[in-house]
C-alpha cells in the first residue's frame, strides 16, 4: 500500500496527529510552520517549566512532611514521581528553544524523504516505505502514551470509588497517582479537582519525556532512509559498456597470444560517473550534516541538565 503524496509532509496524517496531540505543550511548535496558534496555548507552554517546579516543590514537602509515615512502597512512589516531575520541568525548557525550532524546521524543510521522491523510482519506493514506518511508530508512540496516562490515574481512582462509596470502608486514606503538598494547602482534601488535575499533569509527563523521544526517533528514521538510499546508488553503480582487449604481447613486447579483457568508461559515460559520484558524496555530506545537528541537540539539552545540576549542588553547599 503506497501512500498518497502529499504537498508538504505536514500534511500527512502521523503529522496531523502529532500536530493535534503535541501542541499545546509545545513538543510541536507550530507556530514556526507558519500556523496559528491560541493563546492559551501560548501561556501554557511558557509557564509549564515554572507551573511543573512548583509541583516538584510541592511533591518534596509531601516526602518530607510525611516521611516517616509512609511505606517503602508509597515512599518509593513518591520519589519516583518527584523524579518524573523533575524531567519534566527540565525538558519542558527544550521546546522553546531556537535549536529545536532550527532542528524542526530542517527536518520538515530538507531532511525529509518527500523532497527527494522526483530523484528516482528507488527514492520513492524508500519513501513510502519509511513513512509506514512513522505512521505505524507514531499510532504505536501516541496509543502507548494515552493508555499509560488513563492506567496510571484510573487504578488509584477506582480503589477510592471502591472504598469510599461501594464498600464504605472505614479509616481509608484516598490514593492519588501524585502526591504533593503545600504549607495550609492539602490537595488531598478536593479528590475530584485532585484527581482531574493529576491527569493533566501525567499528560505534560507523556509529552515531555515520550512526545519528545517520538520527535527524535521519526528524524531517525528519515536519516535511516536516506542511509539506505547511499548505499543503494553505491551499490548500484554503473558499470562500464565498452570492453577493451589488450594483447600481453603488446605490452610485454613478448611473443605471447594471450589477451585480457577490460571494461572501460568512455568519455561520455566518464562525466556521466563523475556526476553520479559526486551526488553520493554531497548525499553523504548532508547526511552526516543531519547527524550533526542531532548531535548539536542533544549535547544543548545535556548542557541544560549539566547546568541545573551545578546551580543545585551550588545551593546545597551555600
């Protein structure tokens, strides 16, 4: 099944959805497509590092009020999720960054197959057979994270249905799938606010740690297509149509009757290789260029955890 070509790859359909889902967080900036955007939108994704720290404060005050009264097992979720809020709030910093929009923009602009479908029945057929690819990682990617988000808060809130209306159990604490506190503010006395609001704070989670790593493997895979497309066109190289017979005698100026035969480029067919060549080497160019800014990337966003990690063990020390 080949699929439809498309004018921009924006419009297809893994786009539309990845468009749709990762917006409003920012993991899909489309404003730099030239698309609008609401402002709600807009505010959300600029003050989600700060709204997501003061969750992160507010899961340490829990863990330190409540230390010696929890299990291992609550204590160990506590701080897991306190670990989650971390990330969170770090790579929430990663989509409003001008290198992210650079890296976007170059993989919808340039670095996709799409562009390189007229070069060749080969470049199509790679093209078709990555976005598949993509489609499927993507509804894969996107399920995985939806179904994580509802499980991760829906067994907490059926055990405090359960309890508190079926079975009317006595001395229950309610369960949430975070647990956070504020010095004359307890979350735990509003269950359906609380519960709401931890779903919208799983949903920022998702986005942040897997929308971000399923941005990063679809560059992937078009960096894996046009590797294939190399190693196509190399070994695919034309071979040349004239042979040559040399007599041994000739060059040897012996009397020999053996000859050897070779296969030789003529003039024409001498440019027609350089050419050839010479796109296999800008092709290769710009693939290592692709593996570069990816690179480039990464390292930015190791410099952000490098960067906080010293500012906190300086705050420590003072």
């Amino acid at each position: 099944m080949l699929f439809r070509r498309a004018k921009s790859p924006l419009a297809l359909k893994y786009f539309k959805s990845i468009r749709t889902v990762m917006v409003a967080p920012g993991v899909w900036p489309a404003e730099i497509f030239g698309e609008k955007i609401s402002v709600v939108a807009i505010v959300h994704r600029v003050t989600l590092p700060y709204h997501m720290s003061l969750i992160v404060f507010g899961e340490l005050y829990y863990i330190w009020m409540h230390m010696h009264e929890l299990s291992f097992l609550d204590l160990g979720h506590a701080i897991i999720t306190t670990l989650l809020g971390i990330l969170t709030a770090v790579r929430s910093i990663l989509p409003q960054l001008q290198n992210y929009h650079k890296l976007l923009l170059k993989f919808i602009n340039v670095m996709h197959l799409m562009h390189s479908t007229n070069k060749g029945p080969y470049y199509n057929q790679m093209n078709d057979t990555v976005d598949k690819v993509c489609s499927y990682y993507t509804k894969f990617s996107l399920g995985l994270m939806f179904l994580s988000c509802s499980m991760f808060n829906f067994a907490p809130f059926c055990n405090n249905v359960a309890n508190v209306f079926i079975f009317k159990t006595e001395n229950y604490t309610l369960e949430f799938s975070f647990y956070y506190q504020y010095p004359g503010i307890d979350p735990t006395d509003y269950f359906t606010t609380t519960s709401i609001y931890n779903f919208y704070l799983s949903y920022n989670c998702a986005m942040m740690v897997s929308g971000l790593d399923l941005i990063l493997f679809l560059i992937i895979f078009q960096i894996t297509g046009h590797v294939y497309i190399l190693r196509y066109n190399l070994e695919n190289f034309q071979w040349p149509k004239n042979k040559v017979v040399f007599k041994l005698g000739d060059i040897l100026k012996y009397k020999i009757n053996e000859s050897i035969t070779s296969e030789m480029f003529d003039a024409e067919e001498s440019k027609e290789v350089r050419f050839k060549l010479a796109e296999c080497i800008e092709h290769h160019k710009e693939i290592i260029g692709y593996v570069v800014v990816i690179n480039v990337g990464i390292a930015h966003i190791k410099g952000i955890h490098t960067e906080m990690n010293s500012h906190h063990n300086e705050c420590c020390l003072r």
